[in-house]
C-alpha cells in the first residue's frame, strides 16, 4: 500500500483491497459459495466516484460475476439501490471493451452482485434488501427494470451467521467495536484509535495489515469518524431547531 492513498480511501477498502484472498473470504460467508482462495479476483474499484464521501466501496470481478461491495456507516441511507445503479453504469463504462454498444451481436456482461455492510449505530436488521423499484413513482405495472441491494449488519455482536462465517470481517468489525469501546472511555479520539490498534495487534486481530499500516490506519479512520461526529451533530441541531 502506498504511503499517500488518496484522502477519500478507508480502512475498509485498504484492508480490503490489499489481500484478495479476504475479498473471497467475505464473498464466500455471505454468499454461501466455496471458492478456493487462490480463484482469480480483479479488483476494479472506481476512484473519487460520486458519493464516495458518504460510503466506501470495493468493486471486483469474481467467476463472471461484477460484485459491488460497500461499507456504509453512520445513518443507513435508502436510496442505496439508486446509488448502485448509478455506479454499475460507470463500472460497465470501465470493464466493458469501448465499442461493446457498437456491435450487432449480443454481448455477454458480468452478472452484478450489490452488497453493503452496514457498520454504523443506529438499529438495523441482521439481513434486509433495498430494491430500485420501490423508489418508482408509478407502481401500476410491474417494472421494466429492477436491483436488489443485500444489506447485513456487520456491527460486532449483532452480526448475522452468514457475516460470523468470514474471519476477515470478524477481524474488522471487532476492531472498529475496539475503537468505540477505547472512545467511551477516552475523549480524545486519536488516542482511542491508537490504543485499540495496540489491542487488536497484542491480540492478533488484523495484525499484519495493523502492524504494516498503523500510523495511515489512524488518519484514515480519524478522518472518516470526524466526518461522521460532523455529519451526527448536524442532524440533532437540526431536530433541535424543528422543535424550536
């Protein structure tokens, strides 16, 4: 990993990104398949895509399958599926050869898969979906087109048995409950970060990428939580002057 990643990159997608053995890892618990961790991975994530402020994703080829995975924390937003949509059409633009619309014969494409792991605080189920079509105005007709978002809760403890099965995010999502539990106790957040990468290192937790990435760990998530900390008191001094 380069030591100036772009400032819009995060611990999830570094990690991520990093070892495509932990993409087949994740894809296999969630997906209930068995491919061997040596199975030919292109990751082809987009750089600085829109909405890329709000939700970090990872994208890769897998066995003719474009499978779009992102993070989101704070606030679950609704409007994932139109998100996706709009992505997928930008990661075709990308994969595809550029006179693919150009030729009479049927071009195959990679079948997408959308998921996005929830990581944020507020309640969520284990496993729900989003669909494109529950945004459309006129429900009168069954829809022309249509896309399933798969949405699991990967919070620490509260994650389903499918999330439970992948030890790469096992790792993850207790060493982000780490960085809460060492921020309850510790006001200053570079600090809390700092101690919980000491602790899931003594512990073995994500040790080799920790250990590799400590100090870029630390700026990354601090930026990211910032912005969250930023995001949240907006939102209550919001409600705070709609009750006023």
């Amino acid at each position: 990993m380069k030591a100036n990643r772009k400032f819009k990159d995060s611990v999830f997608s570094a990690y991520f990104s990093e070892d495509p053995k932990r993409l087949i890892d994740l894809y296999n618990a969630l997906e209930g398949t068995n491919y061997p961790e040596d199975t030919p991975i292109e990751v082809n994530t987009i750089e600085d895509v829109l909405y890329k402020d709000r939700v970090n994703d990872v994208s890769f080829l897998l066995d003719g399958q474009l499978v779009v995975l992102i993070e989101h924390q704070s606030t679950l937003n609704c409007n994932m599926a139109l998100r996706m949509l709009i992505y997928l059409g930008r990661l075709y633009e990308k994969v595809l050869p550029r006179d693919t619309m150009y030729r009479n014969n049927l071009v195959m494409l990679p079948t997408p898969k959308f998921i996005v792991l929830y990581n944020g605080e507020e309640e969520c189920p284990e496993h729900s979906q989003q669909h494109l079509s529950a945004a459309f105005s006129d429900s009168s007709e069954p829809p022309m087109i249509d896309l399933t978002v798969d949405v699991w809760n990967v919070n620490y403890g509260k994650d389903a048995e499918e999330v439970s099965r992948s030890k790469s995010l096992n790792e993850y999502s207790f060493f982000i409950h780490c960085v809460r539990c060492e921020h309850a106790k510790e006001p200053d957040l570079a600090k809390a970060i700092q101690a919980a990468i000491r602790k899931c290192i003594q512990a073995n937790i994500m040790k080799d990428f920790l250990t590799k990435n400590g100090s870029e760990v630390e700026n990354m998530l601090f930026g990211e939580w910032d912005w969250d900390t930023a995001f949240r008191v907006q939102k209550e001094e919001g409600r705070a002057e709609g009750r006023a």
